[in-house]
C-alpha cells in the first residue's frame, strides 16, 4: 500500500496542500540522492524542484502501478539525465565528467590520534569522493539501494534496465565503493 496515496489523489484533484505535504515528506530524500548524483547541493536544490514541478505537472497521469516515491525518483534521475547531457553538450564533452573524484580536506586528527567531532564532515567527504568515481549507472543505483532503500525491483523500473542488470551494477558498485574506501 503506497503511503502517498490519499495525498496523491487529492493533489491530482486540485489540492495545493496535499502537494505541498508530498513535498515535503520527499524533499530532504530526493536533494540527498540528488546531491549524490551531482556532488553540489545547489544543483541538486534545482533539479528536485524541477523533479518536483514535473511531477506536478503529470499527477492526473500517474497511474499507480508503483508508489508515488518510486515514480518521483523515476522523474528525477530522469531529469538529472537531462540535465547531465545539457551540462555535457555545453561544456564538450570531455570537458564534464561526474566521475571524477571530488576534491575534499583530508582527514584530520588530534595529536593523539584520535579523530576529532568536526571530522564526520570528512568521512561523507570521502564518501562522496568515493560515489563520483563510481560509473554513472553503479553510482544511481547503489544510491538508490543503500541511501534510499529502494527495493531492487523499484530500481529497475527506475531506471528502466532489467533486475540482473540492477544486482549487478550495485554488486559491482559496492565492491568499488570497498576498495575506494579502504
């Protein structure tokens, strides 16, 4: 049972607020995955608003067959891919890549080895460094798996691939999240 469900209804009949409350209830989750894919909170600001208005935009279409969280998220990577070829196309495309690594501070710590409270920072620091080396189709869909919690059958619809080609893509991006961080 979709837990969106009687807000989704009433927001495709007109109701402001019930898409408001989706909103909010969504929000912070699609700015982290967002910013997952990105690496930049601003950009990822922008593209769940868009992900957002576009759903808006399609609620009288949306059909049910999956929760309205699954059909959000299949909107924004949607227009994270969008965006991602507009981004490309402008600057060449060698020019952009999000799979390299993003440049952070080093771990820090005290003079008696022990790692210091505004280290924590560093450590999802280095988890994104570790996220944007990571090819774009493992990088999507172990975010969806590990930080979203999305079931592997939801990713494939997300993503439109076959359920092998999700358990293999976050296989393989888990084991190279391992190495990365070790």
């Amino acid at each position: 049972m979709d837990a969106d469900r009687d807000l989704v209804t009433a927001a495709a009949d007109g109701d402001i607020a019930a898409f408001e409350a989706l909103v909010r209830r969504h929000q912070t989750r699609l700015v982290g995955y967002l910013r997952g894919l990105t690496n930049s909170e601003s950009d990822a600001e922008d593209l769940a608003q868009d992900a957002f208005l576009r759903a808006y935009r399609s609620l009288k279409g949306f059909r049910g067959t999956s929760s309205f969280k699954t059909w959000l998220y299949q909107i924004a990577t949607n227009v994270f891919r969008t965006w991602l070829e507009k981004k490309r196309s402008h600057a060449g495309l060698s020019a952009v890549s999000l799979d390299a690594p993003v440049p952070g501070t080093e771990e820090s710590m005290d003079p008696v080895g022990e790692t210091r409270p505004e280290d924590r920072h560093v450590d999802r620091d280095r988890i994104d460094r570790a996220l944007a080396e990571l090819p774009m189709e493992q990088r999507e869909a172990v975010l969806l798996r590990d930080v979203e919690g999305f079931d592997y059958r939801e990713i494939a619809e997300q993503l439109d691939v076959p359920l092998g080609t999700v358990e293999s893509r976050i296989f393989r991006g888990r084991q190279r999240l391992r190495e990365l961080l070790r």
